[in-house]
C-alpha cells in the first residue's frame, strides 16, 4: 500500500510520526509524509527510505501572510492543493492524519479520492484547549482560535468518518466512545513508547547518594515545574542536610518564571535549566539521575493524555514522581514504579520526594518499572497494534 501521513508540523523531526512510518515501511508499505515547511526546507527529501513532501512555504511572502499561507486550518487551499497532488501523484490509498487541525480535510476529500481514514490522536486538543484557558491568560485571537467548544463541535462533526482512531492511552479511548458512542473496535491505544532496546539493557543502579531529580519536556506553567521547585526549597529550608538536585531540560514560554524562582531561592547550585540537549546528553543525564519527574498540574488535559517521558524514566529504571494525574497515577499505581503526591500542595509534593530517599526503595521502584516496559509498554507492542489496525480491511 501507499500511505501518507498527514503532518501539521515541520519534519523532521517527531518521534511519534518517526515511529508510525517506520513501522509502516517494515510492514511492506511505501510511506510519505506531508508536512509543514516553516523552515523554507526543500520541498522533497527522503529519510530512512521515507518520502518527506512539504507544502509550498511562500518564502518571498512578509512574515504575517507567510504565517497564514502555512497555518494548518483544514480549509487552507496552500494545503489543500499539496494534498489532493499527493493523493494523486503517489496513488495514497490511506492517509492518516496526525492531530485534529487537518483530518476535516482529510475526511471532506476522501469519497472523491479513494482513500480511507486514520486518525492518530495524539492530543486531546478540546481538553487540552480547556486546560489552556484554566492554566493561562490567553489574548481573543487565542480564545476564538483554540476555542474548547469550537474544537469539540469540530471533533465531533469528523470522528464519525474515520476509520480507524488510535489514542495515546486508555483515558482518552473511553473519552471517545462515551462522548460519542463510538464502536469500542474502530479505537486502539497506541502510546509513545520506546523500543525495548533503546538503553541497550542499561539501568540506573541507585546507592546512597544525594537525590538527583531529571525533568525532560517543555516548560509551560501545565507542567509545574515550579511546584517541585518550591517543593525542594521547602525541604531545605526544613532540613539543609538533605542534598537534592534537580535537572530541567527543555526549552518554553515559563522558563524564565523558573530562572526567577530558581534566583529567588538561591538555588543555583542545585536546580540547572539546560534548554534543549542533544540525545547523548540527555541520556547522560539520565543515569547520573535517580528520580524521573513529572510534577504536572492536573487538569482535562493531563487526564486524558500520557507523556512518553514516563516511559523512558521506567526504561532507565528511575523511580517517577508526579502529582495526582490520572492517568500518571494509574500508570504509577499499577505498576509500582514511583511515587504520587496526594495533591498539588508544597508540602505533599515535599513528603512524597522524601519518600524516595531511601536507595533500596527507588531500586525496588525503578525495578518495576523497567520490567513493566519490557513486558507491556513497549513500541514493540504499541507497532503491533497500529499494524493490525492499518492492515485490517474495512469502508
């Protein structure tokens, strides 16, 4: 089969979609992707035996029109053009579409073109617009552009023409099938996983040491970074014999608030904002660390999505922390891997740190959380599934 995957974005680079094509190629199919082109890049390119298409990037036009040449509305003829020539040229018999903005366009062409629909859902985006809206101070353009009623209406009026949806985590597949009355067989989860492979069977071995926190991702206020940050302040200023450090690694609108706490409290010499590292980096700092955080503040959003960093820390062996999310905590819960904090609270955030100063407990933790990727979270499986999916014959 020829199959293309629909990309808002520029690629490369995005694990998620790298997965999904690669997995596709394996199976025997000829994959495309077309994606954004912010970049001014050129408009073909292969990797990894992968066709990369980017829509045209109007380079000679000012920065504003430019913007609204590339920007992913379904009804966007600069990307509507690109993709009915796609379908055409290369004969695309299935396109799946990564992320709400473009699948109207998907699903609107389909009976004209000859293809059938698959939606990788990668974010809840009428949840994730509703934390957006909780959790910040958005402008009208943003109010009226990432409007959670709007996205809802629009999420609605497509689910019902895909054929397929694969959703990050089981929250989210339930989310579709009570709210819509979804068939529970045209939804699988297929999370962000890693290979088991992806340490090369290395895993952080924990001794008595000072606590070494690491936090991999973006820096906005939904994370809350800042409340581990005041978390860790909050244990010094009780007991400055306990050594903790922390790791921040990422790059976002809040990582100046950070810096500012970081001042605030004088912890330079324990708190380190890197911005983005290059994978060997990260990886290093990996296993120099004996804490994996995700201390997000629970919101619609959180609780109906998964960070794949959760995953990597249990592959590392690293013990998670994070705040009472749902699905964080089931993971956690469930498989006995780290620990959660009762609320968003200092002071329960600082007890449930402190939980994991003992290196025979975040050993055991990290233990069970390794060996519950080797088992169940994998992309070995999650690939499984997405091929099933994609193979399986239907309207």
């Amino acid at each position: 089969m020829n199959i293309l995957i629909l990309y808002k974005e520029d690629y490369p680079w995005d694990v998620r979609v790298e997965k999904l094509a690669l997995a596709a190629t394996e199976a025997g199919n000829t994959v495309y992707i077309l994606s954004n082109n912010k970049k001014k890049l050129e408009r073909t390119e292969t990797i990894n035996n992968i066709k990369i298409l980017r829509i045209k990037s109007y380079y000679t036009l000012n920065e504003k029109l430019r913007s609204l040449a590339l920007f992913p509305f379904w009804f966007n003829l600069n990307w509507a053009i690109s993709f009915i020539h796609v379908i055409k040229k290369y004969k695309i018999s299935k396109v799946i579409v990564r992320d709400l903005p473009l699948l109207k366009l998907a699903t609107t062409l389909k009976k004209f073109l000859g293809y059938s629909v698959y939606y990788d859902m990668a974010e809840v985006y009428p949840e994730m617009y509703r934390s957006i809206h909780q959790y910040s101070n958005p402008g009208l353009l943003t109010k009226i552009i990432k409007s959670p009623w709007v996205s809802e209406r629009y999420e609605r009026n497509v689910i019902y023409k895909v054929q397929h949806t694969f959703t990050m985590i089981e929250e989210s597949k339930f989310r579709l099938i009570e709210r819509y009355n979804l068939d529970p067989s045209m939804v699988s989860i297929v999370s962000n996983t890693p290979p088991k492979s992806k340490y090369n069977g290395k895993q952080v071995v924990h001794s008595e040491s000072p606590l070494n926190i690491i936090y991999v991702g973006f820096l906005t206020r939904l994370r809350g970074i800042d409340l581990l940050i005041d978390a860790i302040e909050n244990i010094n200023s009780s007991d400055p014999s306990i050594d903790i450090n922390f790791d921040i690694v990422g790059e976002g609108y809040y990582k100046e608030v950070l810096e500012n706490l970081v001042r605030k409290y004088s912890l330079h010499n324990s708190v380190r904002i890197h911005g983005w590292l290059d994978h060997n980096e990260v990886n290093r700092l990996f296993f120099e660390s004996n804490i994996g955080a995700l201390p997000y503040r629970p919101c619609s959003h959180w609780n109906t999505t998964i960070p794949n960093k959760i995953f990597d820390y249990m592959l590392a062996g690293l013990p998670v922390i994070s705040t009472p999310v749902t699905t964080i905590g089931r993971i956690i819960e469930t498989s006995n891997c780290g620990v959660v904090s009762s609320s968003t609270n200092i002071s329960d955030i600082s007890e449930a740190l402190l939980k994991l100063r003992n290196p025979d407990v975040r050993q055991s933790l990290g233990s069970n959380g390794r060996n519950a990727v080797l088992d169940k979270f994998n992309w070995e499986n999650d690939k499984s599934i997405f091929i099933d999916a994609i193979n399986k014959k239907g309207p």
